[in-house]
C-alpha cells in the first residue's frame, strides 16, 4: 500500500480512470458486460472526433459533443467531459445534470461519487446535491456505495454519504473495497488490519500481509511468517501457525485450505481445523499443490508416483509421472516427465489424449481442450471424450463467451464465428473484432466490415452499420 498520496498524483490518477480515452479505453471497459446500457451504447463521430449515444436501432439519441463519456450507469447516469477539467454528468435523454461545471467527476457508485470542484474535493449525488466540497485532502470512490476514503489531517479515514468520518482512528492507508465484500484492509506503522463498512476495525492491526477474498468473505493473514485464515468478522478459521505462503482454498462454501507445518513439508485441512492429509516432505517439495476443484486433485506420492484424490484424502488413480498444467476438476492435463508428452485425464484416472504439443482448458462454459496443431500456431479443438471436434484453425482467443469464438478462414482472410458446437453460425467476412473475439452477455459485438465499424447479433444480423470511428471505448483509429 502506498502510505501518502499527494494531491497532484491522485488528480493524475483520477483523470485516467474515465472512459473513453483513447489510451487507455479498453483497459476501462468490462467486455464482458453489457454492450448497450440503458438502451444505448457510446460512439465516436467521424467529423468532430468527439462521442456521443445511439440506440439499437442505430438512430443518434445524444448527437456526439463530449471528449469523454462513461457508459450510462443502472440508474441512467452517464458522466460525460466537455472540455478540459470541465465536466458533467448526464441523463439518458442528453441532460446535463448539473448548473456547474467540476474539474472531475469519478464514475458513479450507486447513487454517489467523488467530484473535484473550484474549493477541492467533495461527494455529489445523482440527485445533483453535494457535500463536503473542501473539507478533506482527498476524497476517492471505495468501490461500496456511500462510502469514501479520503484523508483528513495527514490521515485515511472511511467517510459516509454525509460526508463525515465513521473510523474513530486514522490510517496510513485504506484500501479499495474489493467487487463484492463488506470488509477492507488498513495499514498502520507497516502492518495491517481490516475494517467493515461502517467503520468499525474487526481484525486488528498487528498482521504482516493481509488478503481479502471477495468470492467467499474470508480474509487470509501472515504473522512472522505463519499463515492463518479469519472470516469477514474476524472469526478465526484457522490459527495463524500453517507455513505456506498462501492459503489454498476454492469456492464460495467448500473450502480446503493447504499448509506447510515445516520447512518444507505440506499437508491439507479443512476450515474446522481437521486435517485431511497428513504434512508430508514430498507435497513439501512439489509444485503442484491446487485446491480440491470439484472435489479431486493431483498429488504426487512418497514414490514420486502421481495419483488422484478425493476430497477425503483418499487415493482414487494413478497418473503419469510430471506436472500439472491444467485442470477444471474434471479433466487434468500434465506433461509427462517420461515420455516428455502432455496427457488429458478425467477424474477416473483414464488417458483422454496424449500429444507431443502443449494443451489446455478453455476455462468457460464449455468442455474442450485446446491443443496446438503441429508446428503452426493454430489450434485443435478436443472434447472430454477425447474427439477431434476442429482441426488447425487461427482463433482470436481461447475461450468461448457468452457461447461464441471468433476464428479465421484464411483462404478468405477474414474472421467468423463458431458457437459452443463448434458449428459456424457467423461466415468469415469481417476484418476486426474488438474485446479479442468475445461477444457481450446481451448478445452483440463489434466488427469491422468494409472499412467501418458495424455491431452484430450472434445470428450475424447487422444491428448498427456505422460510420462512426468508435463504439463503446473502442475505436481502432485514434
């Protein structure tokens, strides 16, 4: 963590994360959400190079005129530059929000967000009332609605919507709220603790290193070298005595946890403390300790034999002897140190396929294993049954979204689209594709065809054939 942030660095920092800048747009984008929100989706006109909105049916609802825009939010809010440090915020019928101009407005959290105005930091609402303009050193979004931190007098404190001070004690540093969880962590004279929403410290600031899963609320820490695991109130899941440089562990409610109990040797325990699999020198010295996924996990044995086990610890099937590259808990792929191959095993232990090339799993909704075809860069494409289902083809990544992969024809050098069949739904005739191939979760991407930038359908169906020079953050031509 950094331990002070001066007001010239977060103004920098701050006038990076909006939208849209040409630098840095796809970096701000989630492409894996929503193309359109609200109805509408960004775009950067051809003639004055500055964005504006369009609908589905391609008709211009807010004619382009801002350097800047954020996507509208939930509520309807897009924030939008006008000039430099002159921004506002808009509706989804093109209103400006606000009577005044601020130097800079972060995206909205919820109904709240941070702005810089002509006597420094404050909070606005989408309502366009603010408070606290001036009153701290720095103010910034916590990623939690109607919470900020900022710094009063030298120090961090969390502010509520109000704009006053919920931690009773100041820190060196707060840290954003990670996607999803209620808890954060502080840092005071270079150690650590965590504080909830509403302020209140409910682990307190003696650990060397702390993290935060925001998947299942746990909090990993280190002390002198010994790890432990608490819960989000601080509860202890496990005793801060395991060494392992980090604490293993998968899904939200099944949870195993691996540890090193010596120098060098490793074992598994669960979250009530009861050990699965006795601390042994070889887990000690393999690089291959995963988290049960699914259930099941490779393990080498005291003979530097591989095997399978379950989540009882109990041993299922032998394996080759290497190790491992990739597994989903229902399909293993390791290289083996033998025949110096790489091999497909289901949880049975049984050989899917065996191959000279590196493989690996598409990690998505679909069950494939991705292999390279010979000496070429392309692909083939297996299933869990081990069947060839695409021979030798160029893909623009390796996974499947939202059920689609974009791939290369290159007798037409064009790109199409295969769905999770990996049948050709999309024939090749487009030349870009922004997001590297993935379609949104409501169903469109951005191609370009003939020079232009269009949005399509997963039937292939144009939906916006534009002229516009960007689409959504993305514009290929500066």
């Amino acid at each position: 963590m950094k331990r002070v942030f001066t007001l010239l660095c977060m103004i920098l920092l701050l006038s990076s994360m909006i939208a849209c800048s040409d630098s840095s747009e796809e970096e701000f984008y989630d492409f894996k959400g929503d193309l359109f929100s609200q109805g509408l989706v960004s775009v950067k006109s051809n003639e004055n190079y500055l964005w504006g909105f369009v609908n589905s049916e391609g008709e211009e609802v807010i004619e382009p005129q801002y350097e800047q825009v954020t996507e509208f939010n939930d509520f309807g809010y897009s924030v939008v530059r006008i000039d430099d440090y002159e921004y506002n915020y808009i509706d989804v019928d093109g209103n400006e929000q606000l009577n005044q101009s601020f130097r800079y407005i972060e995206p909205f959290v919820g109904h709240s967000t941070v702005y810089i105005g002509a006597n420094g930091y404050g909070i606005l609402f989408d309502s366009a009332e603010i408070e606290a303009e001036g009153e701290y050193q720095l103010l910034k979004n916590s990623n939690y609605e109607n919470r900020f931190i900022g710094i009063y007098r030298n120090y961090f404190h969390l502010i509520d919507e109000s704009g006053d001070v919920i931690t009773e004690d100041g820190y060196d540093d707060i840290e954003f709220f990670k996607d999803g969880a209620s808890v954060t962590a502080v840092e005071e004279d270079r150690y650590f603790g965590v504080i909830n929403s509403e302020g209140v410290e409910v682990v307190p600031i003696i650990y060397d290193e702390i993290y935060i899963n925001a998947v299942n609320d746990t909090i990993s820490v280190m002390k002198d070298d010994l790890y432990g695991l608490l819960d989000k109130d601080g509860e202890v899941l496990l005793d801060v005595e395991y060494r392992y440089e980090h604490i293993i562990y998968c899904g939200k409610d099944d949870l195993t946890a691996a540890f090193f109990s010596g120098p060098s040797n490793a074992g598994f325990i669960d979250l009530d403390g009861d050990v699965i699999i006795e601390p042994l020198d070889h887990l000690g010295k393999s690089d291959d300790l995963h988290s049960f996924q699914h259930g099941y996990q490779i393990l080498m044995t005291e003979d530097s034999e591989y095997y399978i086990y379950d989540q009882e610890g109990k041993q299922q099937y032998q394996v080759a002897t290497g190790d491992v590259r990739h597994c989903d808990g229902e399909v293993y792929i390791m290289r083996d140190y033998v025949s110096d191959k790489y091999v497909a095993y289901n949880k049975k232990g049984e050989v899917i396929i065996e191959l000279d090339n590196e493989m690996y799993l598409t990690y998505d909704e679909t069950d494939y294993i991705l292999a390279r075809s010979g000496d070429s860069m392309n692909i083939d494409i297996y299933n869990y049954e081990g069947e060839k289902v695409v021979s030798n083809t160029k893909f623009k990544a390796a996974t499947f979204m939202m059920g689609m992969l974009m791939y290369y024809d290159e007798e037409v050098e064009k790109w199409g689209f295969m769905n999770s069949d990996c049948e050709i739904v999309i024939e090749p005739a487009y030349t870009m594709n922004n997001c590297y191939g993935y379609f949104y979760h409501d169903g469109y991407t951005i191609v370009e065809y003939g020079g232009a930038l269009n949005i399509i359908d997963k039937a292939g169906n144009i939906i916006l054939n534009s002229d516009y020079r960007g689409i959504q953050g993305w514009s290929p031509y500066n």
